[in-house]
C-alpha cells in the first residue's frame, strides 16, 4: 500500500525513534510504500540526519516540518495548515490510499484528506487525548478557551471514530471502553489493539556480557551485594516522583544500602530536591541521561524497575514504553494499578509486583515481600513482553490493517 504517516511528535524525539521509526521500517520491508510527515523541533536539529539516514536506506521518505510552539493555539493551528497543504500535494502527487495518522492533532488532518481527496483514514489514539489534557493539568476547564478546545475535540473525537476507516488503541481496556460507547454511530467499530511495542532485539539480556554489567556497576558506584531499584523516562505530569521516592524511602528503613537508579532525562537537581523532602541521602541515588542504545545495559544493573502513575479515566488508553523494554529484559516490575492493560499483563506474566494503593501501609507490605522479586523468573518475564510487546508482532499487526483496506 501506499501509505502516508502523519505525526504531530517528531521522528527526532525520543518517543519517535522508538514507537514511530521501527514500525514503519518493518513495513517498509514488507513491501509498502511510506511517505511520513512530522513536526521537528528545533532543539533537536542536529539529530536530524541520523534519522534521514536511516528513512534512506529503508527507502521511506521523509518531510520533517518545523513544529512552532508560541502563541499557544495560534501556532497549533498554523502547523496544521502548513501539514494540511503538504499532505494533500503528497496524496496527489504519490498516488497515497492510506492517511495513517498518529494521535488527535495529526487525525484532524486525516479526516479533511478523507472528506477532499478520498483516502483511506486510520486514527492510531495513542490514548483519550483530550481527556489526558485535562487530567494532566495542561488544560484548566475553569479557563473558558480551554473548555471550549476540550469540547471541540471531544466532538472530533467522536467523527474520528464514527469515520475512521480503521482505529488502532493501546490498550485492551481503552478498546472496551470505546465499544460501551453508545453515542458513536456504527458500532461496533473497526478497532485492533496495538500496545508499545519494544525491540526485542535491542532489549536482550542474553547479548549483555557479566564483565559489560560489572564495569558498569563499578563506573556507577553499585555492587552486587546492594539492592538497585530503578526508575526510567521522564518525570512530570503523570508520573509519581514523589510517590516512588517515598516507596523508596521507606525501602531504605529495611534495606539501608539500597540504591535508587534514576534514568532520565530530568535535571539532577529536579530529583535531588525532592529526594530531599523525602528524607533521602544524596549517597543513595544514582541519577543519570542515557541513549536508547545505552539502557539495556543499565537496566541489567538494577533488581527491579519502579513506575507509579496517575490513575484516570485517560489512563485506560496508557500503554507505558518502558513497560515493554523493563520485561524484554527480564527484570522484575513494580507499579500501581489501574492504569492501561498493566495489572493484566504483570499478572499474566508473572512480572512482578502491582500496588492497589500508594500509601506507607501498602508500601511496607510489600517491601516485607522483597525477597520474592528473586523467585521470578526472567525468561519468564521475558517471554510475557514477547507475548504482548513484541515489534514484530505489531507491524505484523499494521500489516494486516493495511491489507484489510487495500481490499
């Protein structure tokens, strides 16, 4: 198929190089025919032609678009435009059937490619977008321009839906959620779930020499006597900062020598401060930035990784990255639950740990359970992120919704 992917995320951004560019060089293989249209931000310039690179040599074509921030809202919708009008010259000029578009923003431009030029539209959510901004503090309905936005996108979220031609979810939850919905005409619709999906390849114990992990732990000041929990990806909005240092902390009143990774991108002195207010040594946190290429390694120096998250009604559709790349490597998970198909997949996959409650009772409970982190089994572990991870299983997926509309 000849397919035009639209994102309003960058193929520069840590997000694009690992849940946009390895599904559509895997397609690319199997034979379809991709144009991508993204939004780059400027701050990211100089990693730009690593990634044309890697678009030239899957013969994929790439229009990186500049994304504009300032004003709010004016900017937005000048970035549309500009996409809008690049986007149809491509349909025209590629013969494209397929707008494939990655979240609300870029589904906008989709249905208009729909309704004028007569094209195939997947809306691919990435999540109950509208919903996350607000939740997440972006936008206050108080404020009457962001209550207006908010309802202009729920009423698109409904036409995406009602006239996608395909809809892709995250999430086994968010999918069920939709089909409830009896306010969408034509149901039920169309809709296959495609998690985030990790590279399993990159993300293999088995390729990680002991020396390699030794080295590592001495360079970060860890030995193998010590407990390592660690924490991956960003910090703010929807994930528990405080929460997780506070699990933490009490961990350290049973394990005092306990080491507290931190792998992110986040300023050192973020974390540090409120490690602080936790009552936290400086001594006992290791904080970090890596590259994709470098967290395998890192992770292989931990005991188990560590993600509490917001609990919502968004937070049905969530699907967290790191999820899949913690598992792929055999490492035990703690987390809280209600969030996305991740209660399901830790259990079915005897992953680790899932708290129902934030608070120093659950915390110690489950602390006093540590040692049962050692009785898991990492290929086990391993095997549960193949079943539901797997990036060749869900290009495999797009694969088979591609075919389903060329017919």
């Amino acid at each position: 198929m000849k397919v035009l992917f639209i994102s309003y995320d960058g193929m520069t951004d840590p997000l694009g190089q690992s849940q946009v560019i390895p599904y559509l060089v895997g397609l690319a293989k199997l034979g379809h025919s991709i144009s991508i249209i993204s939004c780059e931000k400027v701050e990211r310039k100089n990693e730009q032609s690593n990634i044309q690179q890697i678009f030239f040599d899957a013969k994929i074509e790439w229009h990186p678009v500049q994304y504009t921030k300032k004003p709010p809202i004016i900017s937005t919708i000048k970035d549309i435009r500009s996409i809008y009008k690049l986007a149809a010259r491509l349909v025209k000029e590629n013969k494209i059937e397929i707008v494939h578009c990655r979240s609300y923003i870029a589904a906008l431009i989709g249905l208009r490619l729909k309704k004028n030029l007569g094209v195939k539209f997947i809306l691919d959510m990435r999540g109950f977008w509208a919903d996350e901004r607000v939740e997440g503090g972006l936008w206050n309905l108080k404020n009457p321009l962001y209550k207006i936005i908010y309802s202009y996108f729920k009423k698109k979220e409904k036409q995406f839906l009602e006239q996608a031609d395909y809809t892709i979810s995250l999430t086994e939850n968010a999918r069920t959620e939709i089909l409830s919905w009896k306010n969408i005409s034509n149901q039920p619709l169309d809709i296959d779930v495609i998690p985030c999906c990790v590279d399993m390849n990159l993300f293999d114990a088995t390729k990680i020499s002991v020396p390699s992990i030794q080295n590592k732990k001495m360079e970060l000041g860890l030995t193998d006597s010590v407990f390592v929990l660690s924490y991956v990806g960003s910090i703010g909005t929807w994930y528990l900062c405080d929460e997780m240092l506070q699990f933490f902390s009490r961990l350290l009143k049973k394990i005092p020598s306990a080491k507290f990774l931190f792998i992110t991108p986040e300023a050192k002195d973020f974390v540090i401060t409120k490690a602080r207010a936790q009552n936290i040594p400086i001594e006992s946190l290791v904080i970090l930035k890596a590259t994709r290429n470098e967290m395998p390694l890192l992770l292989k120096c931990c005991d188990a990784s560590i993600f509490f998250i917001k609990p919502s009604f968004s937070k049905k559709a969530s699907s967290p990255v790191k999820q899949g790349e913690i598992m792929s490597m055999g490492i035990p998970i703690i987390c809280n639950s209600k969030i996305g198909d991740t209660d399901l997949i830790v259990r079915e996959s005897n992953a680790g740990f899932i708290l129902k409650e934030l608070t120093d009772d659950a915390f110690d409970n489950m602390i006093t359970q540590l040692e049962k982190l050692k009785d898991l089994n990492p290929t086990e572990i391993r095997k549960g992120a193949e079943k539901f991870y797997s990036l060749e299983k869900g290009i495999d997926a797009f694969d088979k919704i591609y075919k389903k509309l060329s017919r």
